[in-house]
C-alpha cells in the first residue's frame, strides 16, 4: 500500500464532514499509523468515535495556538512513536465579522486572529513536525488552502489574506526544510460542505452553483481531495515541493467565473 510503514499526524478534523476525516480515512486504508488532534473537550466524544472506527493509533487535544499544548504533543508523539513521516495541517479560523463586513472593515484583531491560527500555525507545528521527520529521514507537510488566497471573492476577506500568508508561509517553510528531505506543499481545494465552510455567508450560494462554474461540472468532495494527500504522504511525490495543487475540478483555469 501507498503509506506502509508511514506515521502521519492529521489535525482538524471536527465531524465526518470534515476533510481531514477524509484524508484520515484514506491514510488509514492506504497502510499509515493515524494520530489524530482534536481543538477542544466538546469535539472529543465525536473524534474518539472517529478514532475508533478508522483505527487511529492515537488522539491528543490540541489547540493550534497554544505553544505549550504544541510541545506536550509532539512530545507525547515523540515518546510514542519516535517519529513523524507526514503532517496535514487543516486548520483555519477567522471571527464571525471579519467574513460579513468586508476587508475595509477588518479589525486588527480579528484580522491578527486569521492569520494566527489559520497561517502562523503552519510554521509553529512544522517546525515541531520536522524535527521527528528528520529522526525519520525526510517527510511531507500538506496544508490545505483556497483560490481566495489569490483572487478576491465576496465575504471571504481575512480569510483570503490569511491563506495567502499560508501558501507564502508553505513556500517559505519547503525551501528550507528541502535539504532534510521534508517537503511542504498545499491542496488548494474547491468549496466542499463543512462546519467550515459553512460559517462563510453565502457559501451555499457558491457551492449550489460550482458544479456549472467548474470544468468537471460537479461538485468535489471531501474524498476527491484525500486522493491527492494520499499521493503527497507516499513516496510517488518525492520530488515535490512548495507547490499548490489545485482539488477544484479545473475551476483554476476557468475563465467562467
Ligand atoms: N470546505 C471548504 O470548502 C474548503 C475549501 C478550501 C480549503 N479548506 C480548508 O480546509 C481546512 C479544513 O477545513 P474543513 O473545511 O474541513 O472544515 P472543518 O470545520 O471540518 O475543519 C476546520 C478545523 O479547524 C480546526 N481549528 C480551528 N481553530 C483551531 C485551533 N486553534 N486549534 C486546532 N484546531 C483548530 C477546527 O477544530 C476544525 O476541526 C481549512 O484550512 C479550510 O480553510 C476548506
């Protein structure tokens, strides 16, 4: 299978809508040890369940911007397994009103908080990622992103700056962990119905009108995208780093916007 032998440390996933449930699933069925994250007491329960029915080998509370929750983890992972081959990073946040009331209306608060959690947290859990990588002899970090990091979009706003710092912050983060053989890359995926993606005024709209919008002319799902994060876990990816992959259908290239 793809991910023999691979131990992979996926974060975000709340329900089994989420993305990262996906990828999870997939890693699992493809051969990988799974360590899952969960943000918070309240998501638990459902995340234990989750844990249970793919077989994950371990699960840790986990929230992003907490640096001492981040080094009690990748200690705890250290401990446990000695290593890390792959890190998901599926993480974004942004305050309710840094989505309805337009970028002019951004508050330096609320702006700091997007980027914080949904951008810095890339850089804070590779760095703690790489060092197990390096035990391992190399890795892969994939995060996941979207188009709004590159074009502007309605209510996407904070967001749309945060993963611009994300996929700069990917780039920056491949060339240097490059020489230790750790790659870094991004999924850039097309709107797929999540808590999410849900909490983006409008979302609905968008999604119900993507499949006309899009070359493949359908919506894409949560296992579309765990296809390509099963191709940049395994070792079929080697030599690539530092790019965005696109998970939209070709909506991209589109010129049918
Ligand atoms: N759903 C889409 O349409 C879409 C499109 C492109 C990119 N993405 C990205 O995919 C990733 C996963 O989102 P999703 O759509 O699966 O939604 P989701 O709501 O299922 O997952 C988002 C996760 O982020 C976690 N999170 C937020 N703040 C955190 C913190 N401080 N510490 C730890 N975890 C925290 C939440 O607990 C949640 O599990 C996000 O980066 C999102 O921006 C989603």
């Amino acid at each position: 299978m793809l991910l023999d032998n691979k131990i992979a440390l996926i974060t975000g996933i709340t329900n089994e809508y989420s993305i990262a449930y996906h990828i999870a699933s997939s890693y699992r069925e493809q051969g990988a040890q799974v360590i899952l994250t969960y943000q918070g007491q309240r998501l638990h329960d459902a995340v234990q369940k989750i844990a249970d029915k793919i077989g994950a080998a371990a699960i840790f509370e986990l929230d992003a911007t907490d640096e001492a929750a981040l080094d009690n983890v990748f200690g705890a992972i250290e401990q446990q397994f000695g290593g890390l081959d792959i890190f998901v990073h599926a993480i974004a946040f942004a305050p309710k009103n840094e989505l309805t009331g337009g970028i002019t209306n951004a508050t330096r608060e609320g702006f700091s908080t997007a980027v914080d959690v949904s951008s810095y947290t890339l850089i804070s859990m590779s760095k703690r990622a790489a060092a197990l990588m390096r035990v391992r002899g190399g890795g892969s970090i994939m995060t996941l992103t979207y188009i709004g990091a590159e074009r502007a979009l309605p209510s996407y706003n904070a967001m749309g700056c945060a993963k611009a710092a994300l996929e700069s912050a990917m780039q920056y983060l491949a060339f240097e962990m490059g020489a230790n053989k750790i790659r870094v890359n991004a999924l850039s995926c097309a709107p797929i119905k999540t808590v999410a993606a849900r909490s983006i005024p409008g979302f609905m709209d968008m999604y119900n009108s993507f499949g006309s919008r899009c070359f493949l002319q359908r919506n894409i799902t949560g296992q579309d995208v765990a296809g390509p994060a099963v191709f940049l876990g395994s070792d079929m990816s080697q030599a690539i780093t530092g790019t965005v992959i696109y998970v939209d259908g070709g909506f991209h290239s589109s010129a049918m916007m």
